[in-house]
C-alpha cells in the first residue's frame, strides 16, 4: 500500500481523538486511548492494502475499545442516576399548556450545518452543549449518535428496556439542539 | 391537531426505530401545518449528519439513513 506517512497519521490521529472525546467527555482519557488503539496498529500496516482500510482498522480497534470502557463505567456511573427514572419537566418551558410552541421558542431553520463541520469552534461548542447534558444521558446518545450503535445492541450492554433508551435518546435531542441554537445558530444570525 | 411537543418525541424515535403507520400519517400531516415542527425535523437530521461526520472512515460503513 502507500505508506502512511507522519502527516498521515497526524490527521489520523486528530480525527481519532475527536471522536473518543466526543464519547468520552474526557480529553486526557481520549488521548491515551487513541493511543492504545495507534499502538496496537503501528506495525500492522503493510497487512493493509491500501490507506482506507487501514483507517477504517484503526477507527474499529478504537471503538472497540470505547466500546468496553463505556460498558464498565455505566455500571459505576448507573447507580447514581435519577435522571433515569425521573420524569423531568426540564423542557417544559418551550411549550405552552397546550403542547404547541411559544413563539419565541419555536425551532429555527439552521441553514446548512455542513459549513459548520469545517470550523473548529463550531465542535468545541457541540463537545460543551454534550457536557452540559447529564452524564447518563450523554452517554447513552454518544453511544448511540457517535459509536453508532443500534438501540438494541445499547439495550444489551447496558440492560436497560428500549423505551427507556428512546426517552433518554429524546431528552439528549431536545438538550443538544436547544444549547446549539442559543450557543451557536442564534449567534450566527 | 396533535401537540407539538408529542411530535418531538416521534421524531426523535424516527431515529431510533421505524415508526407506526398511524404515528407516520399523524406525523406528517402535522408537519404539512406547523413550522416549527419542520424545522425541529430538519435540526434532527442535521444533529445525526454533524454527529456522523464525527466518525472518520466508520461514517461510510455504518450510514444509516
């Protein structure tokens, strides 16, 4: 294959650690483990027959990886977790009694979020408004949105029920879309 | 009509599972007159395409639609 070569790796690696971060909320945490993953891969490469599959490798080792320390901290994480059960009232502010949009709340067309993708900043807000959310909540979208994994396969690792997942998964939408409005969208205006 | 914030928890779930014929039916309709209700929509896909673009060469294997 052509090598792949040191400027290589280097995006490589940064688009590595962006993912992690994003599933992990901590950086230093994302860091090692993308490195982990670099270094089960280093060595490995002339088995590869070209860069994209060598990438495509390297991204699975790592969210394997991801995979297996999401499944132990959940456990740890579980077990201080009312936001689970609870029936939080937290977006009950943007409806009126009757269910339909305040007017000032209703949701804004956002253009073409595909510029945003370039901008550096654009995913330091999106890795804030995904802190600010609580931690299992997170979590389980991360999983969902970042791992790519399918609401059954989160079921199974986590042992929670799907209905259980699809309120989290709505109340982690609701949150995410309602910080990037104010923090980013509404800026942009 | 149904309420809008019904509608958000339908599609958000459009996301996670295939929906009901009626909850399509009374899901599109609704959209046909509410606004914000379209552009909740549209937010929805645009977070999953952001989110997507997050991961690297795995965003081609796992594309879901």
């Amino acid at each position: 294959m052509d090598r792949f070569g040191a400027e290589d790796l280097v995006s490589l690696r940064r688009e590595m650690v962006r993912f992690a971060a994003l599933q992990l909320k901590d950086p230093v945490l994302a860091e090692d483990v993308v490195q982990e993953a670099l270094a089960a891969a280093v060595g490995a490469q002339e088995r590869f027959q070209g860069r994209s599959s060598f990438r495509t490798w390297v991204f699975t080792i790592l969210k394997n990886k991801l995979i297996d320390l999401m499944r132990d901290r959940w456990h740890q994480l579980r077990v201080a977790t009312p936001e689970f059960e609870s029936d939080e009232d937290e977006f009950d502010a943007l409806f009126r009694t009757n269910g339909h949009w305040n007017p000032e709340d209703r949701p804004a067309n956002w253009g073409e979020p595909e510029k945003q993708m370039e901008n550096q900043e654009f995913w330091v807000i999106l890795q804030t408004c995904l802190d600010n959310l609580p931690e299992a909540t997170a979590r389980i979208f991360t999983m969902r949105e970042v791992l790519g994994l399918e609401v059954e396969e989160i079921c199974k690792e986590l042992r929670i029920t799907p209905s259980n997942c699809w309120v989290v998964l709505h109340r982690a939408r609701m949150g995410l879309r309602l910080c990037l409005q104010k923090k980013w969208f509404q800026e942009e205006k | 009509m149904n309420s809008c914030r019904k509608m958000t928890e339908l599609m958000s779930q459009q996301l996670d599972r295939p929906l009901s014929v009626s909850e399509r039916i009374g899901l599109r309709f609704h959209l046909m007159m509410c606004r914000g209700c379209r552009n909740f929509s549209r937010n929805m896909a645009q977070l999953r395409q952001i989110f997507l673009s997050a991961r690297g060469p795995l965003a081609d294997e796992q594309a879901r639609e």
